[in-house]
C-alpha cells in the first residue's frame, strides 16, 4: 500500500466512505480516499471496518488481534479501562497482535497507552494512522520483534514515550511520521537492533530526550527531518554502531548534548545539517571512534565543547560557522582537506583543552583558527601523528604559520615557521633520499650544514638575539684560535702589526680578541694583520661577519616590521 505515492506525501488528506458490504473477513466496508496538497486524489483503497467493542470483546476473551486490513476508528485503551473501572496505569494485554495495512482513525487520539503486546512479532507494517493524535505512552512491547515499517503518520502528536521495547528486532524503516511532534523521550529499545532507516521525521518537535539503546546495531541512514528541533539530549547509544550516515537534518536546532554514544563507531558521514545550531556539549563518544568525514554543517553554530571522543573525523567538510572543537579530552581530530570559511575554535579559556593530535593535511583556511601554540601543545600536535609524512607535517606548520600571521600572533607564527623549516628540511635531506634510495650521504652533509647554518645559528632568520649570541661566540672562537697560533705555533700564521715595536702588542691576549672582532666586522684599520696560514682563517672570519651581520639585520628587521 505505502509502494504507492502516498507514502510521498507527508500530509495526510483522505475522505472515508463506509459501505454495506464485506470485505475479507470484516462485515462491512471503509473505502478511503487519498488526496494530495493539492486535493487532487493519489489512491483509494479498502479496509474492513471492526468497532472499538469488537476489540474490546477479542482482548476480555483472550483472542488473537488480528487487525490486518482492518478501519479502526477512535480505539482507546483509556475507555476500556474506564468502562472496566480498571485504574489509568494498569496495562492490557494484547495478545499476537497484528495490524498490517490497518488503517486507524480517530476524531483526537488513537490510543495504545499502557498497552502490553504479546506474540512472536508485533506488526504495524504499512499502517496508517490517521489526522489525530497517535499515542503509546508507557506500552510494553515485551521481547518482540515490533515492526512499523513503511507505517505513515498523519499531521497529529505521536508519542513513543517511555514506551518499552524488548531484545527483539525494532524497525520504523521508511515510516513516515507526518507533520506532528514526535516524542521517545525516555524510551527503553534494549538490545535489539534498532531501524529508522529512510525514515521521514516530519517538521514537528522530535524528542529522543533520555531514550536508552544497549548493545544492538542502530541506524537511521538516509533518514531525513522537517525544520523542527531535533532533540537527542542525554541518549544513551549503548555499545552497538551508530549510524547516521546521509541524514538529512535539515534546518532547525539539532542536539545530542550530553550524550552517551558507547564505545561502538558512530558515523555521520555525509550527514546534512541546515540552518540552526547544532551541539554536542558534553557528548560522551568512549572509545569509539566517530566520523564526520564530508559531512555538511550548514549555516548555524557547531559545538563540541567538553565533549569526549577517543578519534573523530571531519575529513572533506566545509565548516562554514563558528565551530567550536575545544573538547575536553580528545586523541586524534582529523581535519585533512577542510575548508574552513568561518572560526575554528580550540583555543583553551576557563578550561583546559585535551587534544593529543589534529591532522590539518590539505586544509585549506578561508576564515581563521582560533589556536595557542603553549596552551594547545601545538609541537605535540603535529609530531604525535603516526601517519603522516615529514612533508605532511611541514605543510600544517605552514598552514598554521598563515594562520598565526593573520590573527596577529606573532610568536606563534615564528614558532610555527621554525617547524615548518625543520620538517621540509628534514624531510628533504633525511627522508626523501631513504625512499629514493640514492645520495644518501650527500644529502645528509647538506641537511646537517643547513640545519647549523640556519637553524642553529638563527632560527630561520626569527631570534636576533640568538644571532647575536653567535656573533659573540664567533668572535671569541676566531681570537682564540689567533692567540694560540700567535703564541705557540707561529709557523702556522701570526697576527702582525705595522706600529712600532713599543707599540706591538700582537701576540696578547685582548689584542687578538680585537684583532677578531674588527675584521669579523671587516673594519680594516690595518694596524694589524694576519700572516701564514691565518690569512685564510681571517678571510673565513671576515665572511663570517658578513654573513652573520646579514643574518642579524633579517631577523631584526623581521621582528620590528611586525
């Protein structure tokens, strides 16, 4: 019956004519007749028509429920207990129930309240239910499998709530619960497995608040919701997977704050979300792994905020709103090829932020990351990653380094270039030649000279100070090296001088400090010069000081200009 194109529309428009015939094993006849938004009619189709009191007279006598194909109008399990002066809470056995493509009308509420099914299957499979309101308040489907496959709700409230669900097999896949609220808040599913796969949700309020899952499979691939709020706030998932794989949330507020997803593997992967905020505060993923990966998050705030998740992905994602990651404890956040067009938010405030690794590889920066190189371990970050490649690891110290530059945090942003330098180094003279397995040797010489050269000696051109410090050094070296070939092996080279002989003070000490340091900075006053094999040592000295004034000038240029 819901193969045809009225499981398509989610509003629920029909006219029911009774007839004075049977049909199957019914007396008389309901024709009903199916109307899109536009009045235009879609499909017709026949029930037979059973009363209240029939049913009524079926469960005092211990019968089967057989509703299949059945037009049941108004049915209350509130009445019966009222005509039977039983109290509101005492529940009624139904026993093998069954009520495949039943249709069930009511002028306010069709109610199952309190209702204890029995049998080897509980079936609503393509069932409809009318424009009223559906309600199962507190039923007890025991350890059935319960199906309400392909069922289609009307635009009334439908209330799951507290309802009990045994081990059994639980599926609502493709049910469409029409234009109302739809409520399991403080649902038991146990531990069956658990279906809403292609399930439509309707635009009401959806109220998943306190629902409980144990160790079954749960699904809602491919289900999609209406523009009310989605509301899954301190559900426990339990420890089966957790699959939200392709759901269309459409807009309006989402949230799982609070919840506890188990240690099975959740994935939204290529989830939708519209426009509204969506939060998982204090979500508890265990020691599952989740997966965002291409998911779309549409407009709207994102928050993760003191949230636990042992690894969680959001590989392919465009984060195009305020998105706050600032989770309380976290492994691994993989943010490989992201865009982000808006804040990515990890940078600690009141509380401290525990990531131990986040994958930036191939993400691309449109807006800015809210990140602190000390209060985020962002060294720790980056070199505790297993997977990936020195030259990976060089291009986020790249992207951060950007980063850093255009939110104004200098320091972090030398930081940052410093890593960036040492990796692509590294990764050029260490690591790409063992895969090449040629010119091993060479190119590490190179590495190894570069890395004193420019790392050693200045940081890549940010710590003047440091520079300075191997000015002073260089100097005191080369003086020492003049004060002992001076003094003790003079066939080597001396340190000489045009003043007079009263004047000479060439082989001292202090002399050679001086004699270093004018030409270190290649001043040349000429009263004293290097003879021998130390005329070498003073050219070397002399580009030495050339190098290292430059050095010095590009690094505190460097700092002053920012």
């Amino acid at each position: 019956m819901l193969e045809s194109p009225l499981h398509e529309h989610h509003l629920l428009r029909y006219e029911v004519e009774e007839l004075a015939e049977p049909f199957r094993e019914y007396e008389r006849t309901a024709v009903v007749s199916f109307f899109d938004e536009n009045n235009k009619k879609v499909t017709v189709q026949k029930y037979g028509i059973i009363t209240g009191d029939d049913i009524f007279k079926k469960i005092d006598e211990g019968e089967a429920l057989n509703l299949n194909h059945a037009y049941v109008k108004n049915f209350s399990l509130t009445n019966y207990r009222t005509n039977k002066g039983f109290d509101d809470h005492v529940y009624i056995h139904l026993k093998n129930f069954s009520a495949k493509k039943s249709f069930f009308d009511c002028d306010i509420t069709s109610d199952f309240s309190y209702a204890e099914f029995g049998g080897a299957k509980i079936s609503f499979e393509s069932a409809i239910f009318g424009n009223g309101n559906t309600n199962f308040f507190n039923a007890n489907f025991s350890h059935c499998d319960v199906s309400f496959k392909k069922a289609k709700f009307g635009s009334g409230s439908t209330s799951f709530k507290s309802v009990k669900f045994g081990d059994g097999g639980i599926t609502f896949n493709n049910t469409n619960f029409g234009t109302g609220n739809l409520s399991f808040v403080d649902a038991d599913f146990s531990n069956g497995n658990v279906d809403f796969k292609n399930t439509y949700f309707g635009d009401g309020h959806v109220d998943f608040k306190f629902a409980r899952f144990a160790s079954g499979d749960i699904s809602f691939e491919r289900a999609s919701f209406g523009k009310g709020k989605k509301d899954f706030k301190n559900v426990e998932f339990g420890g089966g997977k957790i699959d939200f794989r392709r759901v269309n949330f459409n807009d309006g507020d989402v949230s799982f704050e609070g919840v506890e997803f188990g240690n099975g593997k959740v994935s939204f992967r290529s989830t939708v979300f519209g426009y509204g905020h969506k939060s998982f505060h204090l979500a508890d993923f265990a020691h599952g792994e989740a997966q965002f990966d291409y998911a779309d998050f549409g407009s709207g705030e994102i928050t993760f905020n003191k949230a636990t998740v042992a690894a969680i992905s959001f590989t392919g994602c465009h984060l195009n709103c305020y998105t706050d990651l600032r989770f309380g404890q976290c492994t691994l956040i993989d943010l490989s090829n992201t865009v982000v067009r808006d804040i990515l938010d990890v940078k600690p405030e009141n509380e401290k932020v525990i990531i131990q690794e986040m994958n930036l590889v191939g993400m691309r920066i449109l807006g800015r990351i809210f990140i602190d190189w000390r209060g985020n371990d962002v060294y720790d970050l980056i070199y505790n990653q297993q997977k990936t490649s020195l030259f990976q690891k060089a291009e986020q110290f790249r992207i951060l380094k950007e980063n850093f530059r255009n939110n104004g945090q200098y320091d972090d942003e030398d930081e940052s270039y410093v890593e960036f330098k040492r990796c692509e180094a590294k990764a050029k003279g260490i690591e790409e030649p063992k895969l090449k397995g040629k010119g091993y040797l060479a190119a590490g010489i190179n590495y190894y000279f570069q890395k004193y050269l420019f790392d050693h000696v200045g940081r890549y051109a940010t710590a003047p100070t440091r520079v300075l410090m191997n000015v002073v050094v260089t100097v005191i070296v080369y003086g020492l090296l003049y004060f002992v070939c001076t003094n003790y092996f003079p066939g080597f080279g001396t340190v000489n001088t045009t003043l007079p002989d009263t004047m000479n003070e060439s082989g001292s000490f202090l002399n050679c400090m001086y004699y270093s340091a004018i030409t270190f900075f290649t001043i040349g006053y000429g009263d004293y010069f290097a003879g021998g094999y130390l005329k070498l040592l003073a050219v070397m000295e002399g580009f030495s000081g050339v190098f290292l004034m430059s050095y010095f000038t590009v690094a505190f240029v460097r700092k002053i200009l920012r």
